[in-house]
C-alpha cells in the first residue's frame, strides 16, 4: 500500500517551500520544517517533504544506494511528484542522499553552466541532527558576519569538497540539509571552514 503524501497538499507543499527558501536565504541558520508524513523507509519524513515540495516532472532526481535499494521509495517518489529518477547523478536536478557519510564527490553533480547556472543538482541530505553555534564555520551572502552549524554524520572530506565547490562560483551544487523537523541551507556561495 502507497504511503500517503502532504495531508493538505497545497498548504503543506507552501509551508516546506518558505521553509526550504529561508534556509538557502539565510544559509546556516536552521528553520522549522513540520513535515507531517510518514514515508516508507529509510526515507525519512524531511526528505519527502522537500521532494514533494520541489520536483516534479521535469526535475530529475537521483537517490543515494540506500535510497536506491528501496522499491517502495522509488514507488512513493513517481506517484507523489512525478519525478523521473535517474541513476546519473551528473543528470540529476535533485538528489536525495539518506547517508550523508556516504555521498559521492560533489564533483559528481551537475555544476551548471556560465549560461544557466540554475541547471546545477540541488543535493539534499538527511542528517541525524544539525546542531546551530557550533562545529564548522559558515560565512558569506546571507549571514551577519559567521555563523556555526554541526551537521551528523558530517560526509567525508566535507569542508575540502564545499572549498572547491566554492571556488567554482557561480557554477557547482547548493545544499539542503535536513534533519528531524529542521531544515538549513548551505548554497554554493556560503564559505565552510573548520572551527
């Protein structure tokens, strides 16, 4: 049986959205996401949430191996949103990652072009829990000044990933990073250092 999607779809879908801009407006500082749905596993409810809220079909996503391995996922996904899944993550407007220690490089992704920079994969990642006034260091568009944020499980080489994704602006992946009932923000041109 089909889990069910965003009990007032309209309401829910604007709700997600706003708190999903908000994040990427003011990267770092983490926003409420009631999500309200009870996807099959290992998707978790913050993640459905934003995919419900953001593709559809003309909005490529790719899941991560774990995600991948779940027929149901992929089942709930195309019902709920109509999104075509693709197993490039260089095709992928949209990438849904359950296990951020795992993720490929950044690289990976689609980086945009000079002309449509917009074209780059949005990547979203499930973090057992996003901590604000500590861990890495965030600076940039959208932030007075610095701002800390500790991301669980934090993916391997992270900070050197996002340096290189930086330094390729406006081209390269912004980030939508969330956890249960949070949601933050890290674009591409947000700085990321260690503490």
């Amino acid at each position: 049986m089909l889990a069910p999607g965003f009990a007032d779809p309209v309401h829910d879908a604007q709700g997600t959205f706003r708190a999903v801009m908000d994040a990427l407006a003011r990267p770092g500082l983490l926003q409420r996401l009631d999500a309200g749905l009870e996807p099959p596993t290992p998707l978790t409810p913050e993640l459905a949430a934003i995919a419900l809220a953001l593709t559809d079909a003309d909005t490529p996503v790719w899941l991560d191996a774990g995600l991948a391995a779940a027929p149901e996922v992929a089942a709930y996904l195309r019902f709920h949103t109509g999104a075509p899944l693709t197993d490039d993550p260089a095709r992928a407007a949209f990438a849904l990652i359950r296990d951020p220690a795992r993720c490929p490089p950044l690289a990976r992704f689609a980086q945009g072009t000079p002309a449509y920079p917009d074209t780059s994969t949005t990547l979203v990642f499930a973090h057992d829990a996003i901590t604000s006034g500590e861990g890495l260091n965030l600076a940039g568009p959208g932030i007075n000044g610095m701002t800390r944020i500790a991301l669980t499980p934090l993916p391997d080489s992270f900070v050197a990933q996002r340096a290189e994704n930086r330094a390729g602006f406006p081209l390269g992946v912004d980030l939508i990073l969330a956890a249960p009932g949070l949601v933050a923000g890290l674009p591409r041109s947000t700085a990321v250092t260690e503490s």
